[in-house]
C-alpha cells in the first residue's frame, strides 16, 4: 500500500510529482503503466475518449503521437482543449490532466518516427486513421507501402506526428479506506507557480 498522500511529501511541482508516481507503477509492475484516457471535444461539443500511450513528459508536458486527421487529432485541431486521466488500479491511484494541447516540432516528430519498429513506421502510411475500411483494405496497403519502401528509409507521414498537453490542473487521487479518498489539485499561475489544494473525497 502506497504512503499516505500528505501535503508535507510533496512536490511543489506537479511534473516531478507526477514522475515519481509513474516510476513507483513501473517498479510495481503495471501493466503499460504509460497508458492514459485521452478526452477531447468536437466543434460541436461532443465529447469523445480513448485510450493513447504517453511516449514523454517534461516541464513543458505530457506527449502523445498520433495521425494528425484521425478523429483526435482533427478535434484538437478545432478545439485545443483536452483532459488526460491514468489509472493504476493496484497502487489505488489515478491522476488527471487537464489542458491545452498542441503539435510538437517536427524534428521532434521525426525523431520518435525514426525510433519506432519498422512495422509501425509502414502503418502510419498504409492506415487513414478513423475511416471507414475492410480489413481487406487495410492490409492491402501495409503490403503495397511495405513493397514501396524495402530496403530505403521510412520518411514520416506529414499527417502524422506529436502533441503536448501543457497542464494547466493535475489531480493527484489516492485511495483511502470509507471512500474518503485523497484528493490534491496543482492549479497552474499565472506568474508559472502551482497552487496546492486538497479537495473532499
């Protein structure tokens, strides 16, 4: 059972917070503990969420990578705003984000492309992410792309790439017994510090 979540052993700063609890799910063996509810909201204010893989977090944010015309991607095109949540069931934890996401640098993007199984290199290419498809379809074109690039480097696709969500809240949540479970909210200023708040169960 984790250490009681008490003001006095925090971080002042969410993202070294938040790094230590993501390490103690790693150490503790979880499962793709990197895996994170992505919300985001059309133009239209309908809401959708799926899970996504956080690949880096730094000061600057949380990074995903993704097809930039997928239904994600297209609904942060429109509306920037986005909310992240990971749950580490046997640690009794969870944290949730919430913030603004934008594209990260190319060079960035090519970075993480150029690092990823040539297998998923071809995939970015052979998928219209979100689009109506046979399976049929699918594989046809992973085997045509697979043909087209033997033997010579994988370029990134231009509609494919990084986004960062910048927090402006996380939410730390801890289990405690009667369900009166701890809750510390990091709420970003606006001269950059973070105020620590404590919230009811």
């Amino acid at each position: 059972m984790p250490a009681p979540l008490l003001e006095s052993g925090l971080n002042p700063d969410p993202i070294p917070q938040f790094q230590r609890w993501f390490d103690e799910a790693v150490a503790a063996g979880i499962s793709q503990p990197n895996a994170m509810t992505l919300a985001t909201v059309s133009r239209d204010v309908q809401p959708s969420a799926r899970i996504v893989l956080l690949k880096r977090v730094d000061k600057r944010g949380f990074e995903f990578y993704t097809n930039y015309l997928s239904r994600k991607g297209r609904e942060l095109g429109e509306n920037p705003h986005a909310a992240l949540t990971f749950h580490w069931e046997p640690l009794g934890r969870q944290v949730r984000i919430e913030g603004d996401a934008a594209r990260v640098s190319a060079e960035e993007s090519d970075a993480y492309f150029r690092s990823r199984p040539v297998e998923h290199q071809i995939g970015a290419w052979a998928s219209s992410q979100s689009e109506p498809a046979t399976r049929e379809e699918v594989d046809r074109r992973f085997e045509e792309t697979k043909a087209k690039y033997a033997g010579v480097t994988i370029p990134r696709p231009p509609h494919w790439g990084g986004f960062r969500v910048a927090p402006r809240t996380i939410e730390f949540w801890q289990r405690r017994l009667a369900r009166l479970h701890d809750r510390i909210r990091y709420e970003r200023q606006p001269d950059g510090s973070w105020r620590i708040q404590r919230l009811s169960p």
